[in-house]
C-alpha cells in the first residue's frame, strides 16, 4: 500500500482523531482485571489495541463490542486462566510489557511473543524488575527479547528505581505489584505518562505520588466502571504540526486529550512561533481533554532535551519535518531512545526525509537542522514504523511535487484512517 500526499500551502477545518491508544490498550487491562461490567467508549480501533483485547480474550475474559463501545465482563484481580495458546502482542510494545507484569503475578504458565519488529525490542527493561520480585521469565539472549516463557506465580513488593523514564517499565512494576499484599513502588529520572497512575485512581485503588515516585497498595480489588477514551495527542501532534508549521493554517482538532505528560510538543511548537489554544477543557475518567486550536506561522529554531523529552518522545518524528521549515537551528538531545522504536526513528527520519533533499545531522541521542530547507517530493518507505509514515506525510505537504510513502498500511496501527482525514483538509 502506498501514500500519495500532494503539497498544500496551508490547512485548515474541524477534525476528529481516534481514541487515545495508550488509555485504550489501559482500560482494557483495568477492564480485564477488575470485577463486573466496565464500558470503553471511544475506543482505538488500530491493531496494537485490538491485540490486548485478543490476549486478555486468550485469557478467559469476555469481551464483546455492542453499539461502537467495549464491553468487558471483568472477573477480578484472580479470574485470569491459564492460556490455552501463545499470547501474540504482534507490532505492541505496550501491549508486551504491560502484559509481562500480570502474567508475572499470575500462578499459571504463559508464552508471549510478537511480530518480527518487536522480537527485537528490548524487553529486558521490565524483565529485569520482574526478575526481582520473584517472577520466573525466560528467553532469548538472556531473557531481553521476545518470544518470553512466564511461569506466573507469588510475587514480593519492589521498591524500584527505573534507570529510564519509561510509562511501560513503571506501568508493568505497578501492575505486577497488584497481585502482592504489600506496596510496591516505582521512581523514576523524570516524569514519564502517567495514564497508568490516573487509571489507579480512577479504580479507587490506593496508590501516593510524590515527585518521581508513585506506590501502589497490592491485593486491592476493584469493580468495573465506564471509561470515555478521548482523541490520541500523539495523533492529532502530526496535524497539528503541519497546521503549526504552514503560515495561513487555522485548524481545529476537537476533543484531544491534554494529559501534561503528553503534550510537550504543545510547548515546544509555541516556543517556534505557533498560535494553540485550549478550548472547551474538562476532564473524563481522571483524563484531561480539550479542543486545540492551532494557527500556523514562520517558525523559528529551538534546543529541546531533558526532562522534557519523555513528554514528546513520540512526537519527534514529525517535529524533525516542522524544524526542516524552521528559522534557525533545532537541537534535539536526549533521544536516544528513540533508536529502539518500532525502527531506530532518528537514522530512519535522516535517510528517508534524505530522499527530499533535506540535511539532518545526527547525534547519538538525536539530532541536529539547520533551516529553513527546501523539500522535494520523493518516493520514501515506512519502514514498517506508523509514526515515520505520518511525519514523512507531514513533510510532503510542504515538499515540491507529489511524495508517495510505501509500505503505509502500518498507519493503521495507531491511526486508522489517517490519509482521509487528511483529504478532509
């Protein structure tokens, strides 16, 4: 499948986007483990999220679809049942980190894979905490790559200090510390999402923060509730961006979710120059969400790194194509994990954003741009990776001449949909 985007000198209009997909992949987990009826509404219909369904389904949970929403009969913290198959997360790195940490806490036998991408993404990140509060987890090249064999069972509290700031590594500790009496507690280097967090406190389960530290209290149970998943920020990031960068753009992207660990791009575009506006704000489910509002301007070049990174890291791809139209020098430091995504997303944007003429230096945790440049439309490739596919979308906007993406089809991990909202501006 191929992407055909033709330059636009601006946008403009009212858009939707789709469900958030880190709250979708959550609420059904929370859903799944929590007792009695729990309805999602809003629900990211993209493979990464239909594969949690599928696995918590290969687990003896009921879930059913009825008039658009997720239906979930939830049988408690204890009414999982063993597999009866290998547990496959296909493109998900959520969906398998997130799942390690039950499966752990969980007194049966479980194999979890994925696809060709994500056997070989790091796992040993939530392995290696797991390992430590008594999990028993094997696999290849010393239990750090999928496929994982799980013998679930009694785990102890942790008291964890993540080397990363990392929303899956926390999330999978805490969910594993559900399973455990006592308390169990994860502290970060900076702040990463903090949907899991939200969602604890949403299913009254006990649970402190304090700065970089969040505990929660095990052996807790909970009943089913309804969740309102809002629009995905990392999905709206890529029209907002383009709105952002072209100059005459004026664009509306309704109900989004505002989360402050998210929307650090926010910050970021109006430090180059760009009009956003949060209307309409209220909050679903302990979830901020909002209308932005974005009008596009000359932007100028900005440094960004640090503790402001994990708040963006899934927006830097198409930030990398705003800061090509930029004035002056962007500098994006502190990345570095960026280059064990779905594809190593810094060399991937140089070589394929390369094809249209543009000059990107890399860093090891990033990335240097020197602009503005001019584009050309040019034939680039996916590389498998939904994100890469959007900001080379992004950049063709701007580019001269038509830009066909190849092997595109993988947008609909996170964004179904995608090129006819697009053809909707």
């Amino acid at each position: 499948m191929e992407l055909i985007i033709q330059p636009k000198p601006c946008i403009q209009g009212k858009i939707n986007v789709p469900g958030d997909k880190s709250i979708s992949h959550r609420a059904v987990i929370f859903g799944s483990l929590a007792q009695g009826v729990t309805e999602i509404e809003g629900f990211l219909w993209g493979e990464d999220c239909t594969r949690t369904i599928a696995c918590f389904r290969e687990m003896g949970i009921n879930i059913n679809i009825i008039d658009e929403k997720v239906v979930i009969q939830g049988k408690g913290l204890n009414g999982l049942q063993e597999p009866g198959n290998v547990l496959d997360a296909g493109n998900s790195g959520t969906t398998a980190r997130l799942l390690l940490g039950i499966l752990a806490g969980n007194p049966f036998y479980s194999v979890l894979t994925g696809d060709s991408s994500l056997r070989n993404r790091p796992m040993g990140r939530v392995v290696e905490p797991l390992a430590r509060m008594g999990a028993r987890i094997m696999g290849r090249k010393n239990s750090r790559l999928l496929p994982l064999t799980v013998m679930g069972g009694k785990l102890k509290t942790i008291d964890y200090h993540s080397p990363v700031a990392s929303a899956q590594v926390k999330s999978c500790v805490l969910l594993a510390g559900l399973f455990d009496r006592g308390v169990t507690s994860v502290t970060e280097p900076s702040l990463s999402r903090d949907h899991t967090e939200r969602m604890l406190q949403y299913f009254d389960i006990p649970i402190q923060k304090k700065e970089l530290r969040v505990e929660v209290q095990g052996n807790h149970g909970f009943t089913g509730r309804p969740i309102k998943v809002p629009g995905d920020f990392s999905s709206a990031a890529f029209f907002l961006t383009a709105a952002a960068s072209m100059p005459g753009s004026d664009l509306t992207i309704l109900n989004v979710g505002v989360n402050p660990t998210r929307t650090g791009l926010l910050e970021v575009l109006s430090q180059m120059g760009a009009d956003i506006t949060l209307m309409n704000e209220r909050i679903n489910n302990m979830e901020p969400a909002a209308d932005i509002r974005v009008q596009g301007a000359e932007l100028k070049g900005v440094t960004i790194g640090g503790s402001l990174i994990p708040r963006l890291i899934d927006e830097i791809p198409v930030l990398t194509a705003a800061a090509l139209l930029a004035r002056g020098k962007t500098e994006i430091r502190d990345a570095s994990e960026l280059r064990v995504k779905e594809s190593d997303r810094i060399s991937t944007m140089i070589e394929e954003l390369g094809k249209m003429g543009a000059v990107i230096e890399s860093l090891p945790d990033g990335l240097k741009i020197t602009g503005p440049q001019r584009l050309k439309g040019s034939r680039c490739m996916s590389h498998g990776d939904h994100r890469v596919a959007m900001a080379l979308a992004v950049a063709g906007l701007s580019a001269e001449g038509h830009t066909q993406i190849a092997d595109s089809q993988c947008v609909d991990i996170s964004f179904p949909g995608f090129e006819e909202v697009l053809n909707l501006l």
